[in-house]
C-alpha cells in the first residue's frame, strides 16, 4: 500500500482546480441535457387547441421585429387547422422557424440540434417550448420516438431534412435526413410541405411557398420495406421542388400579365 501511494503522482493545486472545473462542466452538461432529453407536451384546451404559453409569448415578441429586418410573404396554403401535423421545409437561417409558425395559433415542437439544446441559453428556453434534440447524423432512436409522442398527442412537429442551414447553394437543397416520412407514417399524420423560394436576406423580401397537407396513406397500417420509405422520403422531397416551380411560374405570370397590361 505504501509503495503504491509513493507511486502516485499528487496533484498540484492547478491540477486539482482543473479537474473539479471540468467535473463541474460535465454535471452541467448533463443536466441541460436532462431538460431536454423527454419532450414537453401540451394538453389541449376547451377549443381543441394545443397552445404552449411560453411559445406564443416569443411569437407575438418577435414576430414583427423578424418581419421589420426580414420581410417576408406567404403564399400558397397558409392556415393551418388544429391538431398533429408534420412541417416539412428548407432550410437557410436560424429564423426560418417563424415561417410554419405564422401559418397556426397552436404550438409547434422543432427539431433542433441536440449540441444547440445543451448551450447555457437556449437550453431553458428550449425545454419550455418542447423542442425535440435530434443527434446530427439522423441516428437517434430517441428523436423519433420523441417526435412521435408529440404527435401522437396532436401536437404539431416541425423539422428541416436538411439537418443544418444551406449555405451552398440557391437552386439545390442539400441530402435529406429521413425520419419525416416515417413519422408521417406510423402516426397517420399529415404533412405540410413549405418551401423557401429565395434565400432571406435584409430588407429583402423572401417567399415561402406553403403547399396542401399530404397525406402519405397508400403506406398505412403495412410493413414498410427501405425501398418504399426511400420511395416515400423522395415524394416529400419532390414536392418541395414542385411548390418552388408553382411559385416561379406563378411570378413569370404575374410579369407577362403586367406587360401586356402596359
């Protein structure tokens, strides 16, 4: 015993600082972690509605000085009615979550990264909103099954497949994460696809095209093979493309209409 004690290395003060430094980082970590690691879920009111009171403050905070900075216009189908939904977008900017937002009264959970949900500021705000910690790489067993509650409880859910903000290109979205059509599927929830048709910019007017909810029933209540889920994340994704080709149609229109106007 005394030859193993002569052995070990003592630490110095320095050291021992630095490791109760990181041991104390490490229990706040996991504890931020453990805020968000089961989803928040909201009952429903008299009405029906699945309201979040903390949610609906920001809304009404931030919504006009988002639209002030980052003017914007919806097009396509913009209410959307009570109950569980899937919202189903691009993504370029960090405020491209008040666009699905603006479409319904009711609360919304987003997805967001896990790394995002554990910061010292957006942990406590995240968890009284119910958003949902998704890992990077669309592994996480866990988001799913998170996401699913949510829904399951009529709650509507929101989610970027593109994992993490575009800044490569205009015209193509980046690879899709999967998990929305499965979502969709095994809760028999309606999709609402939206599309931002040009990249937010100050002062600059952006526009989002909203299309119909899809139903993706041709794949309820059977054993989904990889192929048909890979055939049912490509539909979503297709449409995406669809909604941005209406909307360019739609102002090529508009513009030919002027000139013969003139």
């Amino acid at each position: 015993m005394e030859e193993q004690e002569e052995r070990e290395p003592k630490l110095t003060r320095k050291e021992r600082r630095a490791l109760k430094k990181a041991e104390k980082k490490r229990k706040i970590k996991e504890k931020r972690a453990a805020m968000n690691r089961s989803v928040r879920l909201f009952p429903p009111n008299k009405k029906g509605y699945h309201i979040m009171p903390f949610y609906s403050f920001l809304r009404n905070l931030f919504f006009p000085i988002h639209w002030l900075v980052f003017p914007y216009r919806l097009h396509g189908h913009k209410k959307v009615g009570k109950g569980a939904c899937i919202y189903f977008g691009n993504h370029y900017t960090i405020w491209d979550i008040f666009y699905p937002a603006r479409t319904t009264h009711e609360g919304i959970h987003f997805l967001a990264k896990q790394s995002v949900l554990e910061s010292p500021v957006l942990c406590w705000w995240g968890s009284r909103i119910g958003a949902i910690g998704a890992m990077r790489d669309g592994s996480d067993v866990r988001t799913v099954m998170e996401a699913m509650r949510a829904l399951k409880n009529g709650d509507k859910v929101s989610m970027f497949p593109e994992g993490t903000r575009n800044k490569a290109s205009d015209e193509e979205f980046l690879p899709f994460h999967g998990g929305a059509a499965l979502l969709a599927i095994k809760t028999k929830s309606p999709v609402v696809p939206f599309v931002i048709c040009n990249r937010p910019k100050v002062f600059h007017m952006t526009h989002i095209m909203f299309g119909e909810p899809m139903e993706l029933s041709q794949y309820y209540g059977k054993k989904i093979t990889a192929e048909e889920m890979e055939e049912a994340e490509n539909v979503l994704r297709t449409r995406l493309y669809e909604l941005r080709e209406e909307f360019r149609a739609s102002r090529e229109k508009g513009k030919k209409k002027g000139e013969t106007c003139k």
